[in-house]
C-alpha cells in the first residue's frame, strides 16, 4: 500500500468522524429545539387557561383584585416575551422568567382560594384549580424533557471533539428551565388574610 494511499484513508476516515460528530451535534440541537416547543406549547395552553381561572376567581375574590391584575399582567408579560427566534438564548432566557413569575402568581392565588370559605367559589375555583394543575403537571414533565435535551446539547458542545464541530457550525448552548429561588419556598395564604 502506497504512502498517498494511506494518506487518503486516514482523510476519508477523519471526514467521516467528523461528519458523524456533526449530525450528533445537529441532531442534539435539534432535539433541545423540539423540547423548547413542547415547553412552549404547554406554557400557551396555561396560558389560555388563565383567563378562566382568573373570572372565577374575579367572580367572588373582590378583596384579591390587585393578585388577580397582577397575574393578568404578567400573562400578557409573558405572552409578550415569547422569542420569535427559539435560537436567541437571551430572548428565551428573558420568556422563561417572565414563565416563571407568572407560575407565582398564579401560585399566590389558589393559596388564596384555598383559604376562602364560600362553598360555591370553592368548588368551582378546585375544578378550575385541578384543571390549572394538571397543566402545570403537563409542563414540568416538558420541562424535564427540555432541560434533559439541553443537557445533552451542553455535553456535545463542551467535549471534545464534538466541541470542535459545534464551534464550526455555531451551535450555542440553550439555556436551562430553572425555577427562580423564590418559587422554591411555600407559598403562605395566611400572609394574604393577615393585613
């Protein structure tokens, strides 16, 4: 076997690793992408659902009208931070905030609700309540997928080689659906009926 030959070989097999190493890349990206929508998809459906749970809750919660504004403010806060572009990193960055104060919001109110002894509002804001939670149950299960889909995209991106590839093709890490600190700590409805 001739020296070009070789040489040959070890190009065709170095193309092909590399080729390989970017279609994973690509797929990852790809996957962390689809993830964000079914994020986006569910978020849209909470979304679309608020304004039920909000006239329920505005039917007999005159005492709770500024929650209620609030929440209302911070949907269409939400709604308006929704990126056109899902590859703009800080675009979703500033959408998965504003997501995440419109969640504690709407966390403040059904600690409220909870609390409120009018049997008719009860039973109408538990069924407006399991509907809101099962959503919410449908998008931590999105986010899961997401943040698991972008983990493997930061992986592909920051080892080597795959590292050099994503470089070559600029290919950006997405960032993580976090819960703000804020939203970690129980949510109190006493502190609502004690001023």
């Amino acid at each position: 076997m001739s020296v070009s030959t070789i040489i040959l070989i070890i190009i065709v097999a170095i193309a092909v690793i590399l080729y390989i190493l970017y279609i994973q890349v690509i797929q990852k990206r790809n996957a962390a992408l689809s993830a964000l929508s079914s994020v986006d998809v569910q978020l849209k459906k909470r979304r679309d659902l608020i304004p039920n749970v909000l006239a329920i809750a505005k039917e007999t919660m005159t005492k709770e009208i500024a929650l209620i504004e609030e929440a209302t403010r911070l949907r269409t806060a939400a709604a308006e931070a929704e990126p056109s572009d899902p590859k703009d990193a800080d675009a979703k960055q500033r959408h998965l905030t504003a997501e995440a104060a419109l969640t504690g919001a709407m966390r403040q109110i059904f600690a409220v609700a909870e609390n409120y002894p009018e049997p008719r509002f009860v039973e109408a804001m538990q069924q407006a309540q399991q509907t809101y939670e099962e959503v919410e149950g449908q998008i931590a299960a999105a986010r899961r997928f997401y943040n698991s889909a972008t983990e493997d995209l930061k992986n592909a991106i920051e080892i080597f080689p795959s590292s050099m590839v994503a470089g070559w093709v600029k290919v950006k890490p997405m960032p993580f659906f976090e819960m703000p600190e804020a939203d970690k700590a129980p949510v109190s409805a006493a502190e609502f009926f004690s001023a």
